[in-house]
C-alpha cells in the first residue's frame, strides 16, 4: 500500500527530497504528496527486463535514436507532480530542449516521451486513473498499462478480469483511446508497427521462438 507524508511538496522541494533518501525505496509525487510506492514483486521485475529487451533491440533495428532511462523523473507541466516510470522510452534527439536533463534527469517536453510503460501492481489505480489523466494532458503519444495480475476493477478490465494490456493513444480527433489486449492479440503499438509480440509473451516474459 502506498503512504504519503503529511505535507504538501513543490516539485522542487520533492527533487531536493530525493537527494538524501535510500536509493531502494522510491517514492513518487501526486499533487503535493509524496508517496512511498510498494516493493516490486519479482513477476513485476521480469516483465519491466523483458519489455526493456524487446524494445532496445526495436530501436536498433530500425536505427531510432531512441534509449531506456533507468532513473529519469517525468514532470507534468504545471503540476507539482513527479513520477518514475517502469519503462521510461526517450527520444534522445530532443534532449537537448529538456532545460533539467543534463543535470537532474527530469524531461517534461512530450517530444522527448515516445513511449511509456507502467506494470501495474497493487497502486493500480494510479496508473489506470492518475497518471492516465497526466499522460493524457502532457500530449505522451503512447502509453502502456501492463495489467499482468488483473488487478485492477471490472470496470477497466472487464467482467472475466483476465490479464490485460491497455494501449493509449490519441486518435485522429485528438482525444486519447485505449485499445486492449489479451492472450494471443498481438500488440498494436503506434510507435513501433512491426513489433511482433503477443500480450501473453510479455505477461510470460518470454517470446515464442517456435517456427
């Protein structure tokens, strides 16, 4: 469960937070408060490896100037919110225009976030609900909700909860959709068309290399 302290934090007073925490816990900023996020389960990790694998080897075939940031911290813009991605895709190009990267490892600018990633554990609700609506309003072309425990309600996964991946992304209208997957769907990413990958191959972490 997460657990937030008692006060209300500027972005900045949270970035000064980070600099004298334990490098093992990491916490998160929503609105003000600072929020302890829980332990990662294994199952969790190996998902965060694997997709980090598949997409490195994407980048590089169809030569994107496009890296994994370990530690980046993503601000939306006028709000005192800070968060730390599972998968934090980066348009290495278009750095350059982040004023805080060199230094802080911050990026804001969505040409700079092609792609992002949460694997959903017991906060789910952030991710379905909180950092969707930031994403959302930060103009983040494309993001992942990896939902391999179908934790989240059936409202948002539907009534048989299954595992499920939900893809955002904005429509020709402007207005950003999920499209889900499961099983043996095959993954429609609008970043990356030619990914070949199966829901059920990343909640296995594991791809099928059968002929």
């Amino acid at each position: 469960m997460t657990q937030a302290l008692q006060k209300l934090f500027t972005f900045d007073e949270f970035v000064d937070f980070l600099k004298v925490q334990n490098e093992n816990i990491c916490y998160e900023l929503y609105d003000g408060d600072i929020i302890e996020m829980p332990q990662p389960k294994g199952k969790h990790e190996e998902i965060i490896a694997f997709l980090a694998a598949i997409l490195g080897y994407e980048f590089v075939r169809i030569k994107l100037k496009y890296g994994i940031s370990n530690k980046g911290l993503l601000k939306p813009e006028n709000k005192q919110s800070g968060y730390f991605p599972d998968i934090l895709v980066l348009n290495l190009s278009n750095l350059v225009h982040e004023p805080r990267w060199q230094e802080e490892s911050i990026v804001s600018n969505p040409e700079s976030i092609p792609l992002v990633i949460e694997v959903v554990s017991t906060n789910w609700r952030d991710d379905y609900l909180k950092k969707l609506a930031d994403y959302d309003e930060m103009g983040i072309r494309e993001y992942w909700i990896v939902d391999y425990g179908a934790f989240a309600n059936k409202s948002l996964i539907g009534e048989d909860k299954q595992p499920t991946i939900t893809i955002y992304s904005f429509n020709d209208e402007g207005e950003y959709q999920g499209k889900q997957f499961r099983g043996n769907n095959r993954i429609e990413s609008p970043t990356f068309p030619e990914l070949n990958l199966t829901a059920e191959e990343i909640f296995a972490a594991q791809m099928n290399l059968s002929p």
